[in-house]
C-alpha cells in the first residue's frame, strides 16, 4: 500500500464481490450495496470478473466474506456489540448492518477513506449513526490506541473482522495487531484470511500465486506474509487466543455450496484460507 493513494486492490475485491451478486444465484452473500457502492465505469472489468477463469476469486471474495459475517453473528448472539473492520476498504457491512445494537468502527488508510466517502456520496448511500471511521496505517501507528481513541470500550469484548489484509503486513505488524487484539476480554475474536507459503503450493496453485503476486506488486501492493497452518496457530495461541478455527476449500465447499443445483464451487487451487479465533 502506496502512502497517500487509495488501494487498488480494494476496488477489485469489491468489483469481484459485485459480479458475485449480478450472477450467481443462489448468492452466498446477500449484498445489495455492493453494485451500487462501485458505480459506472467498471463494465469491463465487471465482465472479467463474471468469466470462468476468474470465479474462483470471485466465488472466494464472497465466501470469506460470508464467513466472516456468519461467525459475527454468532458473537451478536453471545451479547456482543463492537466490530471492528480492519482494513475496510469497500466493505459494505456497516450499510446492511442487521444488528441495532452493534457499533461498527471501519479502519483504514486515510486516503482509502476518503475515496469511500466519494463513492458512497455518489451512490447516496448514506452512512449509518453507528459507524465509526479510523483512520490508521498498521505499520505505523498504535491499533489500540486509535481504537481508544475512537470510543471502542476495551471493558467489553469485540468482534474484528480482517480480511484481505494479512497477506500484505509485515509479520511484526501482525503480531503487533494480533497481541492488541488478544488483550481484550473474553469473548473478544478475530476472523481473518491468510496465503500459504509460496515454496509449498503445489505447481498449478504456484502458477496462480505469480500471476496474483505480479498483479498486486504493480499495483503497489506486493504479497508478503504467509503461513502454515500450524505456524498460524502457534501465533494465535502466542498472543492469547484459546480456541482457533481453521477453515479451508474443502470447509468452505461443504458449508457454503454443498448441494447446488449448478454445481459452482471453489476448485482444488485453494486461493487462501480463513481462520477465526476467540480469546
């Protein structure tokens, strides 16, 4: 992520997610915003997103999304009121929030910020009372204190959602949110997603990984943090999480597009994982 500019690689994620909804049905996610959020001028790309070859990243970019949600309102339901979005880029949640209880804090790069106001001011979305917006940049400046500063009650357990993130920190900016994150009371849980290290991806999900890797390093926005699946739990448990979910293609076929009459779902490349863990 490039200071000062606006990411690139959040436009196309939520590009995918709009493709998501103009075409497959059923949806794994219910996003009304989401076609609205992007406006005109991205036809073109909105026609590469539907195509064949791009699905699994546009089926992915839904799902993790999905789960994210599911498992927030399985915390919703245990009482709690604050989620914190950690790099927000345009995620449309805090538009189609169900919950009136729950506060809603979107943290991001300021420049991305602004872009998101310009867009949602231009599709007359309005911005809910119970949304916060944190301007934060993770390298550089104290989560937990931006967090205070913002009226999140560190008393009180939250939910933070943290997704297509990871992969582009570094592993100290990582650890830093991470232990934030894990100071919070129980109750307190993280879902997030997460690449696997390149030397061990099989040649065909190597492929896929260089094309993905030169698109996001040209956009400013290089690849460069990865894990097993065993070091990521030695990582979460290290920060003070007691129980951690793993979920992979496979999880992610079986809870979200077991049975379909059309027969889509992820392909064995496996883009990524999801974790979830609770403190």
């Amino acid at each position: 992520m490039q200071t000062g500019r606006a990411s690139r690689t959040a436009l196309r994620v939520a590009i995918r997610r709009a493709a998501h909804q103009a075409i497959d049905r059923p949806r794994i996610l219910e996003d009304p915003i989401a076609v609205r959020l992007i406006g005109p001028g991205y036809e073109r790309d909105m026609e590469r997103a539907m195509h064949f070859v791009a699905r699994d990243f546009r089926l992915y970019m839904s799902v993790r999304s999905r789960y994210a949600e599911d498992r927030l309102a399985q915390q919703v339901a245990e009482g709690v009121e604050q989620y914190v979005i950690l790099g927000a880029g345009l995620d449309t949640f805090a538009y189609r929030n169900p919950f009136a209880a729950l506060r809603v804090f979107e943290v991001d790069f300021p420049a991305t910020q602004q872009w998101k106001h310009e867009l949602l001011a231009a599709a007359g979305i309005a911005i809910p009372d119970n949304v916060t917006f944190i301007a934060l940049d993770l390298e550089h400046k104290s989560l937990a204190e931006s967090l205070l500063e913002a009226g999140v009650n560190a008393a009180e357990p939250a939910f933070f959602g943290w997704l297509g993130v990871v992969p582009y920190l570094t592993l100290e900016a990582f650890r830093s949110t991470i232990a934030t994150i894990g100071r919070l009371p129980a109750g307190t849980a993280v879902s997030f997603d997460y690449a696997f290290p390149p030397e061990t991806l099989s040649a065909k999900r190597r492929q896929v990984f260089d094309t993905l890797s030169k698109r996001v390093a040209a956009a400013g926005e290089p690849l460069q943090l990865f894990f097993t699946p065993e070091d990521l739990e030695k990582e979460l448990h290290a920060a003070g999480f007691g129980r951690v979910e793993q979920f992979d293609t496979d999880c992610m076929n079986e809870t979200y597009f077991k049975d379909r009459a059309d027969g889509l779902k992820l392909s064995p490349v496996r883009v990524g994982m999801l974790a979830t863990a609770w403190v």
